[in-house]
C-alpha cells in the first residue's frame, strides 16, 4: 500500500468516525424536551392531590376540569427523602420555557402576582410528609406547576392544571430524560475518533517500517540468488624494453 493510499484510508475512517459522533448528538439533540408519558386526572370535584415522586416528577402530573369558582382543597405529599415544592406559576395559558434558571423560576413563582398555591413539603428530609393548601380559580384556564427546588424544574419536575376545560392536546408533562445525554455521545465518539486514529498510524508505521527492515530471502526459508561470477580483467603482456 503506498502512502498515498494509506492516507486517504486514514482520512475516510476518522471522517466515518466523526459522522457516527455527529449523528449521535443530533439524534440526541432533536428528541422532544419533554416526554410524552401522560399521567392524566379529571376530577370536577374540589380536590387536587398531588405526590412528589423520587427521580423528580409529579404524580399525577397532569390535571384538568378541576371546577371554577370554588375553593378547591390541595394535598401535597412528598413520597421522596428530599424537600419538593408544589408551585402553580401565575401565568394562564403559558409553558415555563425549559431553558429557564431557577432565580428566573422563582421569580415567575414569588413574584407579583405570586403563585396560585405554593405548598412546601419535606423540610425535615424525611418522606412521607403532606402538606394542605387551599385556591380558587374565577375563570377557565391552563396552568404549570413546578417544583421551585434548585434544578428540579431542570431535571423534569413539572406538571399542567385546567380548571373549567381540558389541557391543549399540544402539551404533556412526563418524567425526567434518563437517556445518557449529549456529554456520551460526545465523548464515545471522541473515543472512537481517536481509537481509529491510532490503528490507522500504527498500520501506516508498521508499513514504512517493514519496508525499511526487509529480511533476506535466505532468512524467510528461500534459496539465496545465484552469483554470477565475474571473470577478472586480462593482465596485459609485459613489454620489453
């Protein structure tokens, strides 16, 4: 294989490489940032009982024809060993955007007008603790709760509530991305990237060097070539003097 060749193989291989890794991180990238699972609850009684689940999510996450108009009674209940709040963001008709900090989260929920109810649970660090609230609503609408807890909202701790009328089909609120994330995709391919590398060098450098270092027939189990003798040049005659 002359150099040239092993060049454009070494070239075609980190290329195919850096595709894998491309493909990874936009398959990543373009999957819904927010599931699809769906834990719905119509109720047109005055309750709402909602359960702060371990791995960041709510249960039920999803509420709807909860009835206007009356004072409706809120039991929160954390069933995780940390401290989760149950937070109704004041803002009718509008997804808090996933890319918001949780100083911007809290502001949305502490700020003017305030939350619509804002329940504190597990302060202690135990599990198990409920928590009782009560809210009305005067006109039909969609809201969004979420946990107010550093990173919690980030990690998949939202949920909707309709009161008068059902959710938009549009919206859902499902548990927290597992998958490995970008960060994998990135570094396997990287990985790969540079495992390809390496092979590719070292099958270049074996070449260049076993054509340097070449062994002699004879040592490879195959008769040396014959010499041809050579017969020495004529001595001319001695002349007299």
């Amino acid at each position: 294989m002359s150099n040239r060749t092993a060049r454009r193989a070494a070239a075609t291989l980190v290329v195919v490489a850096l595709l894998v890794t491309a493909g990874g991180a936009a398959f990543y990238l373009s999957a819904p940032e927010r599931a699809a699972a769906r834990s719905v609850t119509v109720d047109t009684s005055a309750q709402l009982q909602v359960t702060a689940e371990p791995g960041f999510s709510f249960t039920p996450s999803e509420f709807q024809q909860l009835p206007v108009n009356t004072s409706i009674a809120v039991t929160f209940t954390d069933n995780d060993v940390g401290p989760h709040t149950f937070t109704i963001i004041p803002l009718q008709g509008w997804v808090v955007p996933t890319d918001y900090s949780s100083p911007q989260i809290n502001a949305l929920a502490y700020g003017t007008p305030g939350a619509l109810i804002n329940l504190n649970a597990s302060a202690s660090g135990t599990s198990g603790d409920i928590q009782y609230g009560n809210l009305t609503v005067t006109a039909p609408g969609w809201y969004e709760f979420v946990c107010t807890e550093p990173g919690h909202f980030q990690s998949g701790m939202y949920g909707f509530v309709a009161f008068g009328m059902n959710l938009p089909s549009n919206i859902s609120a499902g548990a927290a991305d597992t998958g490995p994330g970008l960060a994998v995709f990135i570094i396997v391919g990287t990985i790969v990237t540079l495992v390809v590398i390496a092979l590719v060098l070292g099958f270049v450098v074996g070449r260049r060097r076993g054509s340097s270092e070449e062994m002699p027939p004879q040592r490879l189990g195959y008769p040396e070539p014959e010499q041809t003798p050579v017969a020495p040049p004529a001595t001319p005659p001695e002349q007299k003097g």
